[in-house]
C-alpha cells in the first residue's frame, strides 16, 4: 500500500512561505504517515470498500486489471483490526485469479491460504467459504472426488447466525453452485432456499447474482433429457428458470451488470426456442446469437449457444448455425458441461439432417462425448462411493466403543430415538451394572478389568435376540433395547443375560475372579406425543431406579461384618500380641481394673468353653472408643484369680507363653474414683483417684 508523508506544501497543494533567516532554528517535527487532501493528492481510500469494488468489476469487467489493482490494498486489509478484513482481501485475490485464467494449482493454494487465515482469526463463514470455492475450482477442472471431500467439510445447518451477511450471502451462492455441479440438486436447492429467505434484505446488485445464476442451474437441469435423446427440455424446470429470469430484468438496468442480463435472456430465449419461437429466440439472444458469448463462464454460455443453434436451424439459417458452432469452443470439466455438450452435439446431428447434410462428423463427436460422458459418470459414481463409504466408516466409528465393539452413548440416543419413532410399542431396556468393578481394577490390573467388559459385552451379545441393541452406557455399565417386549420378558432376559455372565469361567481370565451384576428393567408402553426425546429419558429414569433399588436389595441381603472367623490352624505364636477388649464383657463390679493376680495358684487346666463371636476375633482388632484407656502389656501366666470378687479381675483362660494386651477401663468407669472392696494394696488406682504413672512393660508389679 502506498504511505503519505507530509511534505512543506500546505493543504491546499501552495508551497508554504519562507521563515524569516533571524529566527530560532526551529525544534524539528516528527513526521507521521497521513493521508493529505487538497489537489495535489489522492485522498485516502477504505480498503474494504475498494476491495468490494474490486469483486464487481473483475466479474463484470476486467479481472486481471481488478487483480493489479488489488494488490495495493491487501497489506493494509492484513493490518485492520477488523477480524472480517483480511479474510475479505484473500477471498477477493483468489476469486480474481481464477476469473482472470491462473492455473489450477494456484487458485487451489490461494483458497487454502484463505481456509488458514479464517480458521485463525475463528471464522467459520469464512473458512466455509474456502472449501466451497476450492471444491468449485476442482469441479471445473474434472476433480469431482476432491471436491466432495471439500464439500462434506461444510455445515450451513452450524452457522445459521452468520447466513445473513454477505460473507453468508457468498457461501450460500457457491455451495449451491457446486452442488449443482455435480448433481445433488437436493442440497442445491436447500442452499438457494436459505438464500432465498434472505435476498430482500440485500442490495439488488446481490438479488440479480443470486436469481441469474439459480436460473442457469434450473435450465441446465431441464437439458438432460435433450441429452438422453429427447425432443425437449423437461417443461416444469424450464418454466421456474423462466421466472427467476425475469426477476432480474424485473430489477431494471442500472442496478443489474449487463452479463447478469444476458443470462436471464438467454434463459428466457433457451425455453423461446424450444417452444418454437425461434424468432423471438434469436431477438432476446441478441449478439450471442451469432458469436460465443463473451464474458460469460459455463455453464451459461454454453445454454446460449444451444439455444442460438436451435433457433437458427428452426428458422433455416444453417449456414450461420454451422459457423456458429464451429466458431465456438468446446468446454467440458464438471458433468454439467458435458451434458450440455452433449445437447450442442445432438443439435448439430439435427441441423445436418434437417440440411442433408454430412452426418459422418456430428456422429462420431457425438460418440465422443457419449464415451467421456460415461466415463466422467463412471469417476463420479466411483468417487461418490468412495466418499461414501469413508463417510459411512467416520459415523460407524463415532458411534462404536472402541473396547468392546459394541455401541456408544451417541448410539443408545440414536436407537432410541428411532426405536421410538419407527417401532411398535412397548419398548423395553436393560440396564447392566458390574458390582465392584473399581475392586476388580484394583485387585487384578486393569487389563483384566478390559478383558472383563469385553466378555461381559460377548455374553450379553450372544443372548440378545434378532432386533434388540446393545451398547455401553459407561465404565461398567450396559444397556440392552429389546422392542416389542414389556416388563415380564424383559425381567426374564436379564435373568437369563445375568446367570450367563455369573457362570462364565472367570478363573480362565484370572485366578480367583468373580464377576456379578445387576440389572434394571423397565418398558414403555404410551407415547407423549411427538417427544421422542421426553419419552427416552422417562423410559431410562425408570430403569435407573429400578437398577438403584436392585442395589439397595443386595445391600441389605449381605452378612454382618462381625460373622464368625474360622480359628488359625498352627502352633501359638510366642511374640504375638492379643489384644483383647473386655468392655464387651459382662461387668463383674463397679470400676473393675485388669491387673496381674496378687495370689497366684498352681495352675490348673482350664475347661475347654467355646468361644463367643466376640472371642473369635482375630488377633490385633481392636475397637475404637472416644474415651482413653491405658494399656499394659505383659507376660501372663496360666493361672486364674483365687477371689474374683476380692481381687475385681476378670480374665479368660490363656496358654502358658501367649502375651495379652491388658486394657484398664478405670477412666470409662463410671464409678472408676471410688475404691473397690477388698481391693489389693498394689491396687493402681488409690482412694484419690486413678494413677497417672504406667507401669513399664518390662515390669511387672509385685505383692505387697
């Protein structure tokens, strides 16, 4: 872009006057870059306006000088804070380029580069917008796979906010062109309706663009049975080609460009010549009656040549119908073009005959274009396969787990979605719940956990019936759909699912492995109306709170904590510490302390009493208590208290050489500061209250 620099002239362009020699030199001013006005310079230009000045006339006019021209104005779109700029400035370089003849090569690189800058600065139009334009470039040079994988990369569904505009207005026009171009005219005709729900509120310059070149589609369309062999163009296409025809001439003169305007006449004299108005035919054709129509793309020009040649051979002018032909070049590239090559051709055989003239050259050019239209055919339905079959793979994989190969959440929401619309009531679900999965994780790795999920989802698989769908809900968790079936047959198939999975040989998979499960059934049987989506969360809710019940069953169902322990087999263990807890047993006084005996006596065997559930506690369990007890420990020899009542001691028999954990329970006493009866003098608790000294392990207290 070209800077300004302020210079001594004033702002009118007159030199300013001359300082005066005895004056200060002056502190030198820093110059900055503006733009002056006055005569002797240009005045600043708005790079967005240029540019969409630009667009215009290299469509309409010149596009190499719009393309020099534009050159000047990029660096300064690059510099604006206007994220939409640049952008607008790699749009305009590229569009223009491939008005003005650039190679295939560069006008591909200049829409990637229009596709890297959009997705940089986060412009979806815009980046839209570069794969609908490069897939148009592909298609005029014979690349139909390419571009539909530039088309499938657009999704006007995603940017319904940014459609209004004129960057939306653009994307519309070129997706629905390219569509058209290779013959999904479905998807054409739902992008010229999105823009046709729009046009009012733009300019007329963007009405006339968008309803010229709607019409050239449809007239296209209309000239395939000409090409099969038939007589005329389809009659109901042609005529709403007719009508978007004439609202462009409808527009007037001044706001419609002039090639725009020979599109709709040529519209208007194709459906002319072919209703046998040759003559008014050849009026609205005009000049591209007798010459190629200059400053026009194909398809359009070519449906000005077909119906200038119709005309002429109705009318008897064969000779200028055969220059006429013969002067104009042959254009093929994308499938429309060459159908209508194949419609010029069949003219030509019609105009030889109608002459008597040499049919040997219009025969043999129209095999030529019959072989390539074929295998143009052929490429395309070979390319639309392909795509198709990468497009259905990316949907299959998007909807598969990739652990146990069976369907994923986004699958159980489609299936029930369609279940719900398409199959007959009731509808049924399983949910499945691996009990313990984390432990499993935990216990046996995590690789044992996987390979579990996938015979889970193998089993479950296996016992589903022809209709039923089964996915994976979670982590542990699967859903089976079974419809047509109600509550009775669904509880019965998760019994049957579940005694599969419980009998299945874990051991094989690891030692000591044991997986259950539990489920959750429930059924629809009425619909709420047109709410598929209500209905799938009300049918899921209920079989959620049947699965949490389920739960709370088993829970309950399970043995106490405290059941018996078998007794360890093996010799006693002389180093190892019982710990006993004797406020489990009943109370033989008030404040009873556990000390060593005072007298002791010859031991004697103890008859053998069985043992509680409290007693056949392992060893080093202890009980949690919120009150302190003091501990001793010591060896205890195989004796027993010759006064219990005397000596306040309570202890069980033990085997000689065995250590116990002795527990003093004077501080949860609740009579612990009153002196016992009888009491030993070694007693550690005195009449004040309960000692605060411990006696040592090692030592033990002796009579007094």
């Amino acid at each position: 872009m070209q800077s300004w620099q302020a210079d001594s002239s004033g702002q009118d362009g007159t030199s300013a006057p001359a300082r005066p020699a005895a004056s200060a030199p002056a502190t030198p001013r820093k110059r900055t870059p503006r733009a002056p006005s006055g005569k002797g310079s240009p005045p600043r230009r708005d790079e967005v306006v240029e540019t969409e000045r630009l667009l215009v006339q290299g469509r309409f006019g010149d596009p190499a000088a719009a393309l020099r021209e534009l050159e000047q104005y990029l660096p300064g779109l690059q510099r604006r804070q206007d994220p939409g700029a640049w952008p607008l400035g790699l749009y305009a370089r590229a569009y223009l380029m491939r008005l003005s003849g650039a190679g295939r090569a560069e006008v591909v690189a200049a829409w990637t580069m229009l596709e890297s800058a959009a997705a940089e600065r986060q412009l979806p139009v815009w980046v839209a917008m570069a794969c609908a334009m490069r897939a148009r470039t592909r298609l005029e040079n014979g690349e139909p796979g390419s571009a539909m994988g530039d088309l499938a990369r657009i999704h006007l569904d995603a940017l319904t906010e940014d459609l209004g505009s004129i960057a939306g207005f653009r994307l519309l026009d070129a997706t629905a062109a390219a569509f058209a171009r290779i013959r999904l005219h479905d998807r054409a005709e739902h992008a010229r309706g999105l823009l046709e729900a729009t046009i009012d509120a733009h300019e007329a310059l963007d009405q006339a663009t968008h309803w010229a070149a709607w019409a050239a589609e449809l007239a296209a369309r209309a000239m395939e049975p000409v090409a099969r062999g038939a007589s005329g163009p389809e009659p109901r296409l042609l005529e709403r080609a007719v009508q978007l025809a004439e609202k462009v001439i409808a527009l007037g003169v001044s706001p419609v460009p002039e090639p725009l305007r020979r599109i709709a006449d040529g519209v208007r004299g194709l459906s002319a010549s072919y209703r046998g108005q040759a003559t008014e035919a050849l009026r609205l054709l005009g000049s591209d009656a007798f010459g190629e129509p200059a400053g026009l793309q194909a398809p359009e020009s070519q449906l000005l040549v077909v119906a200038a040649l119709h005309a002429h051979t109705l009318v008897g002018s064969h000779a200028t119908a055969r220059s006429l032909d013969d002067s104009v070049s042959r254009q093929f590239g994308s499938l429309p073009n060459i159908v209508l090559e194949v419609c010029r051709a069949r003219e030509r055989l019609w105009l030889e005959r109608e002459a008597r003239g040499d049919l040997d050259r219009p025969t043999a050019r129209l095999s030529d274009l019959l072989v390539r239209l074929a295998w143009q055919g052929m490429e395309f339905a070979g390319e639309t396969a392909r795509q198709a079959m990468e497009h259905q793979a990316l949907v299959t994989e998007s909807r598969t787990d990739a652990l146990t190969g069976v369907g994923n959440r986004r699958a159980l929401d489609e299936e029930m979605a369609a279940m719900l619309r398409f199959t007959q009531l009731p509808v049924a679900m399983i949910l499945f719940d691996l009990d313990d999965f984390k432990q499993v994780n935990d216990t046996f790795t995590h690789l044992v956990g996987d390979e579990v999920l996938r015979q889970v989802a193998l089993t479950l698989g296996e016992k589903m019936g022809p209709g039923d769908r089964l996915v994976r809900y979670g982590g542990d968790e699967f859903v089976v759909l079974l419809p047509g079936q109600g509550d009775a047959e669904a509880t019965k198939a998760a019994e049957r699912m579940s005694r599969a999975i419980h009998t299945l040989p874990w051991d094989t998979v690891a030692s000591g492995l044991r997986v259950r499960v539990t489920t959750g059934t429930a059924a629809l049987y009425a619909l709420t109306g047109r709410r598929p989506a209500a209905d799938a969360e009300r049918l899921f809710r209920r079989a959620d709170e049947a699965l949490l019940e389920a739960k709370r069953r088993s829970r309950v169902s399970l043995p106490a904590p405290e059941s018996v322990m078998p007794e360890p087999v093996g010799a006693p263990d002389a180093n190892a510490t019982e710990v006993l807890d004797l406020r489990d047993l009943p109370a033989q006084g008030n404040g009873a302390l556990l000390t060593p005996p005072t007298t002791h006596a010859p031991a004697r065997p103890e008859p053998a009493t069985p043992r509680g559930p409290r007693e056949s506690r392992p060893a080093r369990v202890r009980r949690s208590s919120p009150h302190a007890a003091r501990h001793a420990v010591g060896d205890l020899p195989d004796t027993e208290p010759v006064d219990a009542d005397a000596t306040m001691e309570v202890r069980p028999s033990r085997r000689s050489g065995r250590r116990a954990a002795v527990i003093d329970l004077s501080s949860t006493s609740p009579t612990a500061g009153a002196a016992a009866p009888n009491s030993a003098p070694n007693s550690t608790v005195p009449a004040g209250g309960p000692s605060t000294e411990r006696p040592s392990p090692r030592t033990r207290p002796t009579p007094g």
